[in-house]
C-alpha cells in the first residue's frame, strides 16, 4: 500500500479514510487476525491528544476480532507504551496493530492525515527514545515542526486536533461498520476500490 496523504478538512476526507482502512483490513479480519488501533498521546497536552481523543471516540465499538487501547480514561504514552504493547502481544495472536498518533510538520501540511504502512516513532518530536510500533500507522499532522516542539505541542489549536480527530475516528467507526455491516456488498466493492485507490494518493 502506497503512502496515503489526506486533507483533514476535505468533505470526502473520511470516506477516503474509510477505503484505505477498508482495502486493507478486510482480507486480515476474514482470516480473524485480531486488530488492534492503538491510540497513542496524552490529554495533558493539546497536541499530543489527537490519540486519545480518537480513542475516546471509538471505545464504544464492539466488534468480535477489533479492539481499541488508548482513550481520555486511559492514555498510552510514553511511560507506558511499551508496556501496552508487549501485554497486546501476548494477548492476542499474531495481532495487526495499526498506530495512531500526532505530528508534527510544515506549516502546508498542518492538518493532513498520513496513513502508511509502517510504525510510528512515537515522542520523536520531542526526543523521546522509544521503539517503532505499529503494522499500519495514522497519523495526523497537528502543528509546524522546528524549534521547542515541546512547547509546540503545548500551544497547539484544539480545533486542529479535533477537526483530525473527528476525521480519523469517523473513517475508521465506518470502515468497521462496512466490513461488518455487510461483508458480501463490499466484497464486491473491492475490485471499485482497487481501480481507485489512485486517487487516493497525496495531491
């Protein structure tokens, strides 16, 4: 899978989230592989919180083989990342971990989604030495980088990070719905999406 790079603010913006997640998932939920979308941040920073708002929002999902780690309630940061992570691998087999986390960029991409198919360096803005995690990675861009990315993180809008994170939890709430809702119909969807993935990619 490509490098996906999407306007926060475009209208469409969800449902093309939704159709990554979905091309992507679909095959590993009908083979059972557990998904895990790990919501990674803090709420005592505005924006580092993009994490555990989308957890906050997703936590009521109930869905056999899905499961959420990450929320207001209970953030997973850097002090207790790795132990999360380590508990989700010997809780379930073999599971898809799919990271979700803020970052920082240029000041043209503050608030653009980034799905890819790699970890996440989560604390990289601000030196933090943890490990990469992560099959599939989400991540939304909340602030310019540079200088003092602490105190960035700190004097970030709230509306940036919401407006991603109201995306975000909106495109994965729906792809879980269509994977679930009715599996038949999108199955025969895929070789759609397949042909229009390209239009998906970074503008």
């Amino acid at each position: 899978m490509p490098k996906i790079i999407l306007d926060s603010f475009d209208l469409n913006s969800s449902f093309k989230v939704r159709d990554t997640l979905c091309l992507e998932l679909l095959p590993l939920i009908k083979d059972k592989r557990p998904i895990v979308f790990l919501c990674i941040g803090t709420d005592r920073s505005t924006g580092d919180s993009l994490g555990p708002l989308i957890g906050h929002k997703l936590k009521f999902i109930n869905k056999k083989g899905v499961f959420i780690y990450g929320d207001l309630e209970s953030p997973v940061h850097a002090k207790n990342l790795t132990e999360v992570v380590n508990n989700i691998k010997t809780t379930y087999n073999n599971p898809y971990i799919i990271a979700i986390d803020a970052c920082l960029g240029s000041l043209s991409n503050v608030g653009k989604i980034i799905i890819d198919k790699r970890p996440i360096y989560p604390g990289s803005a601000v030196n933090k030495n943890l490990p990469p995690v992560g099959d599939l990675s989400i991540t939304g861009i909340v602030n310019i980088s540079g200088a003092m990315e602490f105190m960035v993180l700190q004097n970030t809008r709230l509306y940036t990070v919401m407006q991603l994170a109201e995306i975000i939890s909106q495109g994965i709430y729906h792809c879980i719905l269509k994977i679930f809702g009715s599996k038949r119909s999108f199955e025969l969807e895929i070789d759609t999406l397949l042909n229009n993935s390209s239009k998906l990619s970074s503008h």
